[in-house]
C-alpha cells in the first residue's frame, strides 16, 4: 500500500499572514471565560490590498445556539436571523459588506484541547460553501480557559488548508469586555438540557398498583390531579407524553 502523500509549502512567503487585534482577543477570550460550556462567534476579517494580511477585527457576533460541553449547534435559523440583525441595525448596504468580510468562525473548547474534531472540520466545509470574490479566505480558531489558541486557514482560491497557520497575537486583557460577553451569552446561548425517565410501568406488590419507575419521586403534575396508580390506561399513555416527551 503507498504511503499517505504529504504537501510541503516550498516558500511560505504566499501564505497570508494572521494578526488578531487585541480587541478582538479580548473579546474572544472574554466569551470563552464567561462561558461555562462550548460557545461559538462569528467575526470580520479585513484582507489587505496585496493580500498578504489577514487583520481579525474586533467586529464580533454571536449567533443564537444551543450548546453543551462539548458541542455547540447552529441552525440555519440561527444565521438568517443574524443577517436580519445586521440588517434592522446597519442597513442593508453594510449588512452585506459585513456579511462579506465576516470569514472568521471561532468556538470553545473549554477546558479541552483545542486540535480541531472531525466535526469541527466538517462545520467549517459547511460555512465556506458560499465563496466571497476578493475574498477567498477563511479562519477556525479554536480556544480554551488555559489560553490556548488554534488557528487553521482555509484558501478556496488555492484550495489548500493550512492547519496550525501562524497568527500574530495582541493579548492584553481589559475586564471591561466581560459585560459585552456576559451580554452575548445570555442573550443567545442556551444550553441543551437532557432529561431520561424509562416511561415503562411495572406491577409494585407491596403497592399493588401499576407505576412508572421513579414515579414516586417524580415532581411532575399529575394527570388531572390523579396519581399513577388511579389513572387508566389511556391516561397513563397522555400523562408519559406530556411529562417525558413534550413538543
């Protein structure tokens, strides 16, 4: 079997540079620390005239999401109502040149490392299908509390990938940032909440009646102020779906 091929840049000189602006560290920084689970951003990149420079701006926005420790989810949803937020508060004109120049995604890891998941790979295929004229270029950057910071760049006009790219950093903190990413959070990051009950009953001897398991220690309403043991079975059936699969 032949051995898997490498690519070796011969002459990095053309791959652009990476610089984020101190603000936009602390920004980024002040959304991981504030941030208990996963959270992920969205910010502007300014390309210079050569294109030998990627500036990231301190233009950050958060998208609506649901997270956990170890994922986070953005719907669709999530980015047309960010256009549309763009949108009421910009006008139109700056809303697409923002959207345009908006080729920086970045999220948590938490307290893990920041080396990219299979899934964070096939996030990021999934954000640049739409290709930009003029500006081809696309950055993950990945941190965590300990400070830690990947950073791979995606060329289309190259069609190359270049995985821990090099970055210029500005890292002075200002605490005052943290009002901004507590404000973020709260607003647009919820958390995935998992609930397992086993709906299925069981005959109780001592009782002698029918019973969910655990239900003698459920807080849920009862169905019509009955108790499980006085409910028939159709009853039964409405009140597990109300309690245990709503919606």
């Amino acid at each position: 079997m032949a051995e898997s091929m490498s690519v070796e840049a011969i002459d990095s000189s053309f791959i652009p540079g990476i610089h984020i602006t101190q603000k936009a560290y602390e920004k980024m920084m002040a959304l991981v620390d504030n941030c208990e689970y996963e959270i992920a951003w969205f910010a502007t990149v300014d390309v210079s005239e050569d294109g030998k420079l990627l500036t990231v701006e301190d233009t950050i926005f958060v998208p609506e999401q649901k997270v956990t420790g170890v994922t986070v989810g953005i719907k669709e949803e999530s980015m047309s109502n960010l256009f549309k937020y763009l949108r009421e508060t910009y006008g139109v004109d700056k809303a697409i040149e923002i959207n345009n120049k908006m080729r920086l995604w970045g999220h948590s890891h938490v307290n893990m490392g920041v080396s990219p998941s299979g899934t964070d790979t096939n996030q990021m295929k999934e954000f640049t299908l739409d290709y930009v004229e003029g500006n081809p270029y696309f950055i993950m950057i990945i941190l965590n509390k300990h400070k830690a910071i990947h950073v791979t760049l995606l060329d289309m006009r190259a069609k190359m990938k270049y995985v821990n790219a090099p970055y210029t950093l500005d890292n002075s903190v200002d605490p005052e940032i943290d009002a901004w990413a507590k404000e973020q959070i709260e607003s647009n990051v919820e958390k995935y909440v998992y609930v397992y009950h086993n709906p299925v009953r069981r005959w109780d001897s001592e009782e002698g009646y029918n019973a969910a398991f655990g239900a003698n220690n459920l807080t849920k309403k009862p169905y019509d102020g009955k108790g499980v043991k006085d409910m028939t079975d159709a009853e039964y059936d409405q009140w597990v779906k109300d309690n245990f699969f709503p919606g």
